[in-house]
C-alpha cells in the first residue's frame, strides 16, 4: 500500500526543474549574508515576492520558517519556506513547502577587495505530474530573468551598504 502512495505522490510532482545564476557582489560576504537573511525585507531585492512573515519563534540557524507571496507572470502562490542548511557567510539553504516545493542554495564565496562571488541554485519540483513540469520549463526562462534581476538588485543593495558614507556630503 505504501509504494502505490508513493508512486501516486510520484506521478502527482513533476520532474525537477533546474536553475542557476551568479552574479558578483560588489561588498563583503558579511553584508551579502546580512541582507539575504533579512527576512521582512527579502522583498527588497526579490522584487516578485512581497508579505515576508517569519512564522517560527527562531530568527536563525536551521528550522527558520517564513512564508511570502511570489508572483511570476500573471501566477500568484504563497511559498512556505524552511531553512535546512545555515553556514554564517558562506551557505543559505531553503526548503519550499508551497505549491511548488524544491531547495534554493546561496553560496557566497570572497573573492578578496571586499567583493563576494553568489552563486543561486533552485531546485524546483512542480505539482500536476507532466503537466506542472510542461507548465514549469516554460516559465524556466522568465524565472531565470527574474532570479537574475533580483542579484543585480541585491548587488545594489550590497553596493550601498557596504558604504554606508556613500552618497553623504563632507563639509
């Protein structure tokens, strides 16, 4: 009985879709990490999510939970997250438990001169079998134009809190 759920469960995901982006941080990975786990203002730099709530009682370290509204083209869900994996300046690893489930890694490797190497893997699994995965290699190309918009405006934010004088006046 257990294997004919699970080859249901099975037949009722998708196949894995992948999809990857880098991009060059111009601060150190300590700021990078500050504004990555920056929970309620994730929204800040992933410009398709919005509503950032944290719903468990830790802030950080594996078992963080929160949920956020993500829109891409025109299909809203709501993503529940967990992070599984927590490496202080080095790996952010979420687990989504929404609509469509999968992992998101961020690695953050110095590259010296106070700039930080990301590297964005999401391995994303989509609901409705073929279907759901039809459906999600389709988007696959405007997700990665959108996860890479979101790094050149992370970039950005890096870039201004990483001088934090910038754009002040001297007397």
């Amino acid at each position: 009985m257990t294997s004919v759920l699970a080859r249901a469960e099975g037949v009722l995901r998708g196949a894995p879709v992948s999809i990857e982006m880098a991009e060059t941080m111009p601060g150190p990975p300590d700021v990078v990490w500050e504004l990555i786990t920056d929970w309620e203002h994730q929204g800040d730099w992933m410009l398709e999510a919005s509503d950032f709530v944290v719903t468990s009682e830790r802030r950080e370290g594996v078992g963080v939970e929160a949920e956020a509204t993500v829109r891409i083209a025109g299909v809203t869900t709501r993503d529940r997250v967990r992070v599984a994996v927590w490496e202080p300046h080095r790996l952010l690893a979420i687990e989504h438990g929404g609509w469509v489930s999968g992992r998101g890694d961020i690695y953050l490797t110095p590259l010296g001169h106070g700039l930080t190497h990301v590297f964005w893997s999401e391995v994303l699994e989509p609901p409705l079998g073929v279907l759901g995965t039809v459906g999600l290699w389709c988007f696959r190309p405007l997700m990665g134009r959108v996860f890479r918009r979101d790094l050149r405006v992370l970039a950005a934010l890096v870039r201004a809190r990483a001088r934090p004088n910038a754009g002040t006046s001297r007397a």
